[in-house]
C-alpha cells in the first residue's frame, strides 16, 4: 500500500512538471502522435508501401493522397513505415551513446588519476574526428545495412555524453554519503553503478534524447548519399530516392523531408524540456 501511494505521488509529481514545461509537453505530444502511426501503420496505410504499382510519378490526389514514387509505390503509406526505421534507427543509436557515454565517463571522474587522463584523452581524440566522414568511411568499407548504421552511429556520438558523466562523477565522489560508503569498505565497482551513475544519469538522459534526433539526421544525410539501407523503407532514403525528381515529382522528397523534420523537431523539445526540467541552474528560465 505504502508503495503505491509513493508511486502515486511520483506520477502526480511527474505530470505537473511536465504541465508546467511548454517544451517537453509539445515534444511529447508530437511524440505520441509519431507513436501511434507506427502503432498503427498497417491500418492507416491505403496501400502496400512496397508493391510496385502501375501509376508512376502520380501527383497528390483521392488515389494516392501524397502522391507515388518514380517506382509507382504510395508516398503517404511509405512515410507511415519509414517513421518506424527513422526511430528504430534513432533510439537504437542514442541507447548506445548513451550506455558507452555513461559508463565511460563516470569510469573517468570517479576513478581520477591515470584512469581519467587516458580517458579523457580518448575522447578528445574522438572529437577532434569529424564523427560524420568518420561514419562515412565505416559504412562505406563495412556496408550499410540497419544494424552498421545503428551501431557506428552509436559508437561515434558517445563523448558528449561520457564528458557530461564525467563532470557528474567528479562532483558526486566528494559528496558525504559516497565517502561513508567508501569509508564503510563498499567495492567501488558497486558505489559506481549504486551511487554515482543513478545519481549523475540526469544530465545524460537529456543530452542522450537529443541525440536521438542528431542519430535521425545522420541516418538521413547516409541515404541522401546513396549509403543508406536499400532494402528499407526510410525517410533518408525516400529523400534520396527523390532528389531526381525534383523539377517533376517534388512530393516524393518534400513530404519525407517534413515528416523528419517534425520528428527531429520533436525530440530536440523534449531533450531541451528535459535539460530545463533536470537542471537546476535553468528551472527558473
């Protein structure tokens, strides 16, 4: 009973700080639309987004609301199964960012010493690499199916998130009840995942949100390249795939370029909500 209440309150407490944050609400609610077409693709679309069909390059209109594609496929129904790869591929990236970030980084500052100088050196080294011909380069030698682009993606956008977790670690180690627990003779292993990373995560869970947004941007500039996955429905690769059509045809490109903005646009809020939110320093903004 005690633990209901407590999660009651958690919830009730939850939700007015979101209320109050204009940012994170409308990020959210974009958000959950995007969700529910993925949901629900299959019962949205009017057609089959892979059938190859009879009326090609056909402009918006009662049979194919967005128009078709220079292969004859429904643009309307391609958008609402692409929003699936756009956010697998984002979310999937971010989480890897985010998990090699946070361990890597709160590795560093608690750690300190010569730990903290190689690390802090490694990541230095991987931001002085421009991260997008870095991926370029790896996808380019290693091929471009889903699972390459989610994981160079995540193994190039870690540092930001290691440097922020660093800082935390560096803070929350000279804290009173991390040094009793040291005093007390806990492994540090175990002060690390019990104390320090639950306690530091925050500023990582914002940063690692907006870069779901940066993994989404990547992916498309990747198929606008030609170096996307052609074997998947993606917003990147319907841009690239209309990028000669243009002068004729400038639904196929334009529509998918509005549905990855706003879905990018999405996550940047929440991201930027949650900073305000989880940031002392800027809750009074």
């Amino acid at each position: 009973m005690e633990l209901v209440k407590r999660n009651d309150a958690i919830f009730k407490k939850s939700f007015s700080a979101i209320q109050k944050n204009s940012l994170l609400r409308s990020g959210i609610f974009i958000l959950f639309i995007i969700l529910l077409v993925v949901a629900f693709a299959p019962l949205l679309a009017t057609h089959d987004p892979y059938v190859l069909g009879d009326d090609l390059l056909e402009s918006p209109g009662k049979n194919h609301w967005l128009g078709t594609d220079g292969l004859g496929r429904d643009i309307y129904s391609m958008i609402l199964y692409g929003a699936r790869t756009s956010l697998l591929i984002g979310l999937v990236s971010a989480l890897i960012s985010g998990v090699i970030g946070t361990l890597v980084g709160a590795a560093a500052g608690y750690f300190g010493g010569k730990t903290d100088r190689i690390i802090s050196e490694i990541i230095n080294v991987f931001l002085m690499i421009p991260s997008f011909f870095l991926i370029l380069i790896v996808v380019a030698l290693f091929g471009s199916n889903l699972l390459n682009v989610m994981i160079v993606i995540g193994l190039t956008s870690w540092p930001s998130n290691a440097r922020l977790m660093r800082v935390q670690a560096i803070s929350l180690k000279e804290r009173v009840f991390v040094q009793s627990v040291e005093t007390i003779g806990e492994h540090h292993v175990s002060i690390l995942f019990k104390y320090i990373i639950p306690n530091g995560i925050f500023p990582v869970i914002a940063n690692t949100t907006l870069s779901v947004a940066g993994a989404i941007l990547t992916e498309a500039g990747l198929s606008f390249l030609g170096l996307g996955d052609p074997n998947l429905i993606s917003w990147g690769q319907m841009i690239f795939d209309g990028k000669a059509y243009m002068t004729s045809a400038w639904w196929i490109s334009t529509f998918s370029g509005l549905a990855t903005v706003i879905l990018v646009v999405s996550f940047y809020l929440i991201g930027d909500g949650l900073n305000t939110l989880l940031n002392p320093k800027r809750k009074g903004e």
